[in-house]
C-alpha cells in the first residue's frame, strides 16, 4: 500500500475511495458473466489475425471490445460514479471506431523485429501480469481484470498492437495512453502500487519502443 | 427538524417497520449532541453533522449501499441532523436516499443540498432532481456550490424561500477559495448559510469571513473538518497522544479535539466530517456532546497541535 499522506492532495480531486474503485472491477465481472471469456477470446482472436495478415477482423474483433467495455464498464458502472466517465465511454467509442478504420485500412499487419518484442511485453502485462498482479497483492479473485471487457487490460493490449505492425498507426494509442494515466492516478491515490505504475512503464516502454523519447515519432509514417 | 412534511412516500407505517428494523433509532433521543440556534429564529441543529463527498458515492453496489445505511443508521442514534450532499458527488444523493428510506426518513434530518450547474437556469430543475434522488419534498438547506454561476443561482434560491420551496440559502466554497469574492457575496446578499473549510490547521476564514457571519447573522458550515483524513488519519497512525489537559473539555479521541475546536468558534454552527465508517461515524458525533474549549483553550488546542 502505498500509504502516503502526499497523495491527499491528489485525493481531492478523486470522486470515489479506494473501496468503492477496488469494488467495480468486482461488480463488471458479475454484470458480464459469463461473457468476459468470450471478449478475452475476441482479443486473443484479433492478436491472432494480427499476427497472420488478417488486418479488417482483426480490427473489427478490437474495437468490439472497446465498444463492450465502453458500455459494461463507463456508462454502466463508472458513470454513476463520476458523471466524467460518460464522456470516457464515448472516448472509448471513438477508439472503437479508430480500431476498426485502421484494421480496415490494413494497419494491424504483423512485423516482427525489437519493437514488436517490446509491443509483446504490453499484450502480455495486459493479458497476464496485470490481472494475475491484483489477487497477487491482496486485490480479489473476484476483481480479476480481463482483458477485452476491463478497460486497463484492453489499453495495454491496444497499445502493444501497432508495436507489432508495419506501418505503425499512433493514432489507436493516444485514447489507451489517456485512459491508463487517469486509471494510474486513481490506483495511485487507492494505494496499490502495481495499478498505479501501469501508465508510467507503458508509456516508458513506447518510448522505448519509437526511439529516445515517447514524443518523438520514430517508425514509419503512417 | 423541519417545521414541514418533506417524506415523499413513506407513511407512518414505513417508519414504524424503520424503527422496528433500527431499533437503535428509537433511543436517538437520549443522546442528544449539543446544538447551536440557527440565526433569524429559525430553530437549532446539532453541531455535528455529515458530508457525503467520496464516502456515500458507492453507485448500485448493493454491499456498499446497506454499508452506507449503517452509517446513516449510527449517525442518526448517535443525534445526528444535518447531512450535506451535491450533485457533484456522483451517486451520493441517490445513496443517501435509499438509506433514508430504509431508516423511514428520522425526523433530525436537515437535508443540505447545492445546486452546482454552469447554467444559471437549471436551478430549480436540478434541486427537483436532487430532491427526487434524496426522496424529499424540498430541502432544509440549497446552497451554490463553489460560487458556480452564482449570480443567477442565489437569485432563483431567494424566489423558492419566498415561496416556501426551501427552508434556508446559502453559498460553498473550499480550501480557501476565492474568498474575496465569498466576503463580498455575505455582505450584499441575504443569505442564511455559508459553507467554508475550516478546521484547526485551515484557519484563514477566522479573520474577516467568520467575523462577518457572525455580524450578520449568517450559520457556518465547516467542511473539510479533518483536512480530507489527512489530518486525523495522520495522527492517529502517528499515534500521537492527547495532551494531558484534554479531558478538561471531555476530549477522550482525536476526532473530539478536532471537531471541538471547530464548533466551539463562536461564528461556527456545525462541522459535516465525511466517514465511510459506523466507528467513526459514532467518534465523530461524540464530539458534539460534553464540554466545549473556550478562547484560552482554543489557543492551547492550536499549540499543541503545532507541536504533535
Ligand atoms: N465546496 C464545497 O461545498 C465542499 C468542499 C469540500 C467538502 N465539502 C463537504 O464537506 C464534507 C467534509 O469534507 P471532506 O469529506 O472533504 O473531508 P473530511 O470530512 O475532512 O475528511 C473525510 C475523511 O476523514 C476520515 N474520517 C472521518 N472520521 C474519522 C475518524 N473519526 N477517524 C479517522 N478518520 C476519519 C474519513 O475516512 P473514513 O471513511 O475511513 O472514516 C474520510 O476519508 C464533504 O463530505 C462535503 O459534504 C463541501
């Protein structure tokens, strides 16, 4: 726990306590059960087509997804909340819609190469390490964040994509990138140390991943 | 509290299965916190009450809702009154209304609310929403949140207490924001309520803003009383201990050293601290009861404070 009187200030700005936010990832898996395995199937699915050429499902499975948490998770569950979060669900549409434009455009077209090893390392914090990381640090099986339906996971994941692709297409990134700052912050000031880092290494890694800087384009246009 | 009927729906048989259900409230009598008069002659409230921003914002979670109840439940044994919600709070006003219902609307209630809207025509709309979420008639308390479209806000607010659409108005404000413009508002307006952060470390509004409610015969509000926790929160788990002398002024907890030194301002009617907690929620309202530090222990309040 993180514990930190300096967070206080921080925590002014935040509308729920760290309870009633640990809870709502408990609350999304008993409003989509049993359907969260079929979303984590659709995000294996579109990694799958990614991987084998197949660009327009591959983006049509993805942005299934983001339209599914938009309205499980944002307008569901975080906006009663937060009367913010409604505008987080139409942001998270919006991405749906991006998703799909570049996957139709062929922009999720696998390339291998050190870039697309660190877009891996992204799909797998996403998949793996981030949701097993909760019931491993005192967070509830039953909060078990799953990729495709809770809205960290599937930033992560939607993150890595281009990383594995040629040409790169940034624009599916700025939206996730958003989301895993606010979702930071809130961990952040919720005290669990492991939420709270995912924006920070995320965005380390894509800075990484386009060179020296996470500003600068790097890659191919696109 | 309120001289009118303001339970929706529930009838007397409602309470009565309330009651039955909480059976604590029934002895809420006997626990009566001390009060201060509500300016202009219009009655007295308990000088602790509640905030709900954060704690009560728990959505649909049904586990949460029934923690909350229990909350509101101890708060209202405890002799609690005056509960403080706004439309910014998320689903705060709606969860304070399913508990309200569940404990059949106790009569202490002083039901304070804000009208918190860019848009300075929605004032009486947004109220009747609130109001609908609460499950009241009206209000006890509408006050201008954080100074929003103020203008046309406290213009409306005067025309609904003239017609008898709420019982009292006021203005918010917090962490000593904009104050200047809050002073100015107290002197030109005819306000019954302000609601400012005042606590033992926070004492900026001591030197016009408390004066000039009091000159003028306004009730203070004090929210943010434990600095947002981070003021008790960080003595408790310094485990810092109480100075000898605070059993003077029947401190046993540091939530009464806290919230005496608040209430006991002469300018100050009530402190609203917010707790997702029925332990804390019973420590904060014992604060209320017993004696009160006068100026000289005030000053020793600070100074101890300064040294824990
Ligand atoms: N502009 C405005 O109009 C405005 C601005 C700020 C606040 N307000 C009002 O004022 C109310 C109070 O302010 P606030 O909620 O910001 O801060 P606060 O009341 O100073 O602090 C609330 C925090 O204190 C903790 N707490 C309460 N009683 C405790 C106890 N006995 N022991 C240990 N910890 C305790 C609570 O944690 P636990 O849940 O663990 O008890 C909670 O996290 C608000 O809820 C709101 O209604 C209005």
């Amino acid at each position: 726990m993180l514990g930190s009187l300096d967070t206080y200030a921080l925590r002014d700005f935040v509308p729920v306590t760290p309870e009633v936010w640990a809870r709502l990832f408990e609350r999304l898996n008993e409003q989509v059960w049993p359907w969260q395995g079929l979303f984590l199937l659709l995000m294996l699915f579109a990694l799958w087509r990614l991987y084998r050429g197949g660009s327009p499902t591959a983006g049509l499975a993805l942005a299934a997804c983001w339209c599914w948490s938009a309205v499980q998770f944002q307008f569901l569950l975080h906006t009663p909340l937060n009367w913010a979060a409604s505008l987080m669900g139409w942001a998270f549409m919006v991405q749906a819609v991006l998703v799909l434009l570049v996957g139709l455009g062929g922009g999720w077209r696998f390339s291998g190469g050190l870039r697309a090893k660190l877009g891996v390392v992204l799909v797998l914090a996403g998949i793996v390490v981030l949701p097993v990381a909760g019931p491993l640090t005192g967070r509830s099986w039953a909060a078990f964040e799953v990729a495709g339906t809770a809205p960290t996971p599937t930033a992560l994941v939607t993150l890595g994509m281009p990383l594995m692709a040629r040409p790169i297409s940034w624009v599916t990134g700025v939206i996730p990138v958003l989301w895993l700052v606010y979702s930071s912050v809130i961990w952040w000031v919720s005290g669990w140390l492991p939420g709270a880092v995912v924006a920070p290494l995320a965005i380390a890694t894509l800075g990484v991943a386009t060179g020296a800087s996470p500003w600068s384009r790097g890659g191919e246009p696109s | 509290m309120a001289e009118y009927s303001r339970r929706r729906v529930l009838g007397g048989l409602g309470a009565a299965l309330a009651v039955a259900a909480w059976p604590g409230l029934a002895a809420a009598a006997g626990k009566a916190l001390n009060r201060a008069a509500l300016p202009g002659g219009g009655g007295s409230i308990p000088v602790i009450g509640m905030g709900t921003w954060r704690t009560f914002n728990v959505g649909e979670d049904p586990e949460l809702r029934q923690a909350r109840t229990q909350v509101l439940a101890a708060f209202f044994e405890e002799g609690g009154g005056l509960i403080d919600s706004s439309p910014m709070y998320g689903s705060a006003q709606s969860v304070l209304g399913h508990g309200l219902e569940k404990l059949g609307y106790p009569d202490s209630l002083f039901a304070a609310d804000k009208v918190w809207t860019r848009d300075g025509g929605a004032t009486r709309k947004q109220a009747a929403e609130s109001a609908a979420s609460w499950g009241l008639e009206r209000f006890d308390l509408l006050q201008v949140h954080n100074l929003l479209a103020w203008e046309a806000h406290l213009e409306t607010l005067m025309a609904m207490k003239e017609a008898g659409e709420v019982g009292a108005i006021g203005i918010t404000t917090s962490h000593g924001r904009r104050l200047d413009q809050f002073e100015r508002i107290m002197e030109r307006h005819e306000l019954d309520f302000i609601q400012l952060t005042y606590n033992i470390r926070d004492r900026w509004a001591e030197d016009r803003i408390l004066p000039l409610a009091r000159e003028k015969g306004i009730a203070v509000i004090a929210n943010r009383p434990y600095q947002g926790g981070s003021l008790i929160k960080g003595l408790k788990d310094r485990g810092a201990p109480l100075p000898d002398w605070a059993g003077e002024i029947d401190c046993r907890t540091w939530a009464d050293f806290l919230l005496k030194f608040i209430v006991s301002h002469p300018a100050v009617t009530c402190a609203i601290p917010a707790t997702t907690s029925v332990e804390h929620v019973r420590e904060n309202m014992a604060a209320g009861r017993g004696a009160m530090p006068d100026a000289a222990q005030r000053q020793r309040m600070i100074e101890t404070l300064a040294a824990a």
